[in-house]
C-alpha cells in the first residue's frame, strides 16, 4: 500500500514536472519570438534613421522661377538630380513679380530664373545679385489663346475687343506687362511711361469695357481659358506645350509689338547659404544655361538663340 501510494506520488510529481518543462519551453519560444520582432523593429528603425541620414546630406539649392518655366525645369531639374544625386532641387514657381518681392523680403532664394529683365534688373540694382552669374537663357513669345471649339469671334490683339470675356495677368506680372506694350504698339492703349502700372481696368476700358478676369500668374490665365471661365487669354508659346486637344493659339504676337521675351537667371545672394549650397547653385545655373540643356527648352517651345 505505501509502494502504491509512494508510487502514485512519483508519478504525480514526474507528471508535474513534465508539465513544467513544458511551459518552460512555450515561455522561452515566446521569449525567443519578443526578441526577434524587437530586433526585426530594431533593423526597420535604423534602416530609416540610415535613409534619414543620407537624404540629411543632400545639398539643397532653393530655385525661383517664373510660372512659365515650372513644366520644363521640372524636367531639367530631375536630369540634373539623376547626374549630382547629392543635390536636392527646391522648386518655387509663381510671377517674377512676386517672386522678386519674396527675395526682396529675405525668403531664401539661391538661383532667381525671370521671365523678364526688369525684375532681374532690380535686384541688381539692389546689390542682391552674385556678380557675374547673371545670364540670358531662353527667348519666348506672347500668344493669344482660346479654348478649343469657343467660336470666338477674336483673331489677335486688334480684336480682343470682340470677346466676351478675357483673361489677363495684372501689370505686375511679365506677361500681362508684355500684353500692355503690345497694346500700346497697337495704340490701342495710351503711352505710359511704366507699363506696369497699367490698370486692368484701364485694358477694359481701352477695349470697349470687356470683361477682363486679372490673374496673378500665366499659369492662372491658361487655366481660366483651358477650363471656359474666360474666351480667350494671352500667354506665352511655352505655355501651350502639351495643350494641342485644349487650346488654339489665335496669334503668336510679333517681337515688333512686344520686343524680345528674354528669360535671364542669376544667382541671388543668400547669406544663409552654405559653401556647398554656394557652389551647387552656381553649377546647376551652368547646366541650364549649357547646350545639354537647349534640347529640353526647345522642346518646350523655347526659343534657345538668345546672346
């Protein structure tokens, strides 16, 4: 009877301890699992922190450019990353008017591409310019545009008077200037010593009192055509790269109404630039202005024969 009892009590126990084994062994694989996947978090955290770091490196050269000039440097800007992959390119596309009044506000600004000289010509006056990387890159020309199928009764400028309604940028904004000195050569607008400041309402006026929409770019002006909120517009040639099923250019505005559209770039003193941010804006202005990048603006309508 105590063997039997004694026996039972050995297997009791022996089965007690297999259980325990037993779970020991679940605990440590659990354990065991914990482990891996914080050490799996571990690798992804610093595989990030790595990317982090090397995206850190980057040297960043901040580009301000005239609206017209967003599609094209686009795709200059990705060539010229793809050949410095140490080099980030920051895009800042509005009117050269604007543009030059946030340089003039102190935004950080290394390279400033215009589409006009008067705005490059007053941050030179003004000392804000890097002596001797001012340069003439690309021509362009002032068009008169509707939308597809309008059945606009306009042919050119001397007969804007005949739309229903037009869109146009304010004086401001270089291709809105160049519309008023074409106008002006027209004489269909009086004389005005700064052509600038020749009110929207002023255009209407001349015009018979259409209906003018004032947009702050040329991107805005070619929206408001594209999408039927204004008849017609005047934009650049450049501007109706892509466009072919959207828009009709009614006129390509003649060189003797509106004078060249010289589109020059420079690069723009920024004290908080560093020496590798100094050097790399000074590069990225060679290369727009080298052959390799002529083929690129002239596929987008650019004229390239510019002195």
């Amino acid at each position: 009877m105590k063997k039997f009892v004694v026996g039972s009590l050995a297997l009791v126990l022996s089965a007690m301890l297999i259980s325990c084994g037993g779970a020991k062994k679940e605990e440590t694989a659990a354990e065991s699992s914990v482990v891996e996947t914080e050490s799996s978090k571990a690798e992804t955290e610093s595989a990030k922190e790595t990317e982090k770091a090397t995206e850190g490196e980057k040297t960043e050269v901040q580009v301000f450019i005239a609206a017209s000039l967003k599609n094209v440097m686009e795709e200059l800007g990705a060539q010229y990353e793809k050949d410095n992959p140490s080099v980030k390119l920051v895009f800042q596309a509005d009117s050269s008017g604007k543009l030059l009044t946030q340089i003039q506000e102190g935004y950080a600004c290394d390279v400033f591409f215009s589409a006009a000289q008067k705005q490059m010509d007053t941050l030179q006056e003004e000392g804000k310019l890097v002596e001797g990387t001012r340069k003439n890159v690309v021509n362009n020309q002032l068009c008169v545009i509707t939308r597809k199928d309008s059945g606009t009764k306009v042919t050119g400028l001397e007969t804007l008077k005949d739309a229903k309604s037009i869109a146009l940028a304010d004086g401001t904004v270089p291709v809105g200037r160049y519309t008023r000195k074409a106008l002006v050569s027209l004489g269909i607008l009086p004389e005005a010593e700064d052509l600038s400041k020749i009110s929207t309402k002023e255009v209407s006026d001349a015009l018979g009192g259409v209906e003018i929409s004032e947009q702050s770019n040329v991107s805005k002006v070619l929206a408001a055509v594209v999408e039927g909120s204004s008849e017609v517009g005047t934009t650049y040639y450049s501007d109706t790269y892509g466009k072919d099923t959207d828009v009709e250019i009614l006129e390509k505005v003649s060189y003797d109404l509106t004078g060249n559209v010289i589109y020059p770039i420079s690069q723009v003193v920024n004290d908080e630039a560093s020496e590798a941010e100094i050097t790399e804006a000074k590069k990225f202005i060679d290369f727009v202005c080298s052959d390799a990048a002529k083929e690129t603006f002239q596929k987008y309508y650019f004229d390239t024969n510019v002195e």
